[in-house]
C-alpha cells in the first residue's frame, strides 16, 4: 500500500503552463520512479532516479533525486493536453527485490486549453 | 523488445467464480509482480515472484495465489470471488539491478 506521501492529490492548469508534484517519505530509498498512467491502462514509467541528488530530464519532464535521499520532484513544463493522467512515484530500498516498491497515492493533472 | 503482456484485458465473473490471470515478462526479465488498483484504494501490492520463488507477498487474504513458471510467465488465481475483487490487477517486471520496473497494460476484472 502507499506509505510515501505525495502531493498535490490533483492539478487543474491550463495548457502551456508548468507542473510540480513531490513526493516525501519517512525512510530512504535508494530508488525514485516516476510513472504516468492513462485511464484503463497500466502505469507508464517515465524517469528513474538511482542516486541522491541526480537531476535528470526526459523532454519536458524533469525529476530530482532529494539529497536526502527521503523525497522526489517531478516538474512538467509547457502542459499540453497529453499530460492529462494520473502520476505516481515509487519508491524503493534495493532493487534486489522489486516486489517492495513503494508507491504514493498519485496526482490527478488535468489540462484545459 | 515487447513489453509486459497480460491477458485477458477484460473479464467479467459473478460471485464465487474463481478466476486465472496472466503476465508474461519482458524476455530476459526474471521478476514479476502483481498489483490489485481500485480507485478508492490505489495501487496494493499482491505479491513478487522471482525464478519461480515466491519472494514477497502483500496483505492479501489466501484467496488470492499466485506460481511463476520456469520461463518466468506468471499466473495469478482468486478463487470465490467476492465483489469487492472488482479491479484493474497489474503485473510489472524487472531485470537484475537498475533496469527498471515495467507494468503491463492490465486486466480489468469485474465481479458482478
């Protein structure tokens, strides 16, 4: 179950404008995911952070890896109507064993022209 | 390379029904796991699989099984289905290290 707090729950913005969603926890994660998930469909990953501090940018979408290794950004700049979905990050200790990724609750973004 | 694959996407059972459903890896990957999302509940994990392994298991009642096969296929099983199993189940894989954790597209399961 979600035991990484992430927020906002939901965005309403207009298209062309920027997004930022966070995510905290209580313990450390040596992994950070971001994924995207459209209705009816599984989560889509979008960016994978392996080390505290590392920035990394996959078009307009750019996450950080918090120092502290406890939380995550995920910024979307530009919106456009695509963008639409649910995004959620994930957490995890080792990737020895994936079947203890943690994920958070999710943020609704949701764009009008 | 072709993703995560799970079938059926839709499937409809009246209570107390079992059911079977399937996850085929990524080739090459040797974890899968399964996930039930509900829209109140969000994304609750089943349990992992690992070289045929149970490796990890959620707060699942015993109802819900799942096996792994020697060429990393997953099955998951529920058996006298309840309403409240109504859900979209996921399965996600993974390779060795930091190759990532991909979801499949889902099976959408409706118990009426």
């Amino acid at each position: 179950g979600q035991q990484l707090n992430q927020s906002p729950q939901s965005m309403f913005i207009q298209e062309g404008e920027d997004v930022s969603m966070n995510c905290t926890s209580s313990s450390i994660f040596n992994t950070w995911l971001w994924y995207k998930q459209d209705p009816g469909e599984g989560p889509v990953l979008l960016i994978a952070l392996y080390k505290a501090g590392e920035l990394t940018s996959n078009g307009r979408l750019t996450a950080q890896f918090g120092i502290t290794r406890k939380d995550s950004f995920l910024n979307i700049s530009a919106s456009i109507p695509s963008d639409v979905g649910i995004y959620f990050c994930a957490g995890l200790m080792t990737t020895d064993s994936w079947g203890k990724l943690q994920f958070g609750a999710g943020t609704q973004v949701v764009v009008t022209p | 390379k072709a993703g995560v694959t799970q079938t059926p996407r839709y499937l409809i059972k009246t209570r107390g029904q079992q059911v079977t459903l399937s996850c085929s890896p990524i080739s090459g990957h040797r974890s899968v796991s399964w996930y039930q999302q509900t829209p109140g509940q969000g994304l609750q994990f089943l349990f992992e699989y690992f070289s045929e392994t149970q490796r990890n298991k959620g707060n699942f009642p015993g109802r819900f099984s799942g096996r792994q096969f020697s060429n990393s296929r997953s099955e998951m099983n529920v058996s006298t289905l309840e309403l409240g199993d109504s859900a979209l189940y996921l399965c996600a894989s993974s390779g060795q290290g930091a190759s990532g954790y991909t979801f499949g597209s889902g099976t959408r399961l409706t118990v009426v």
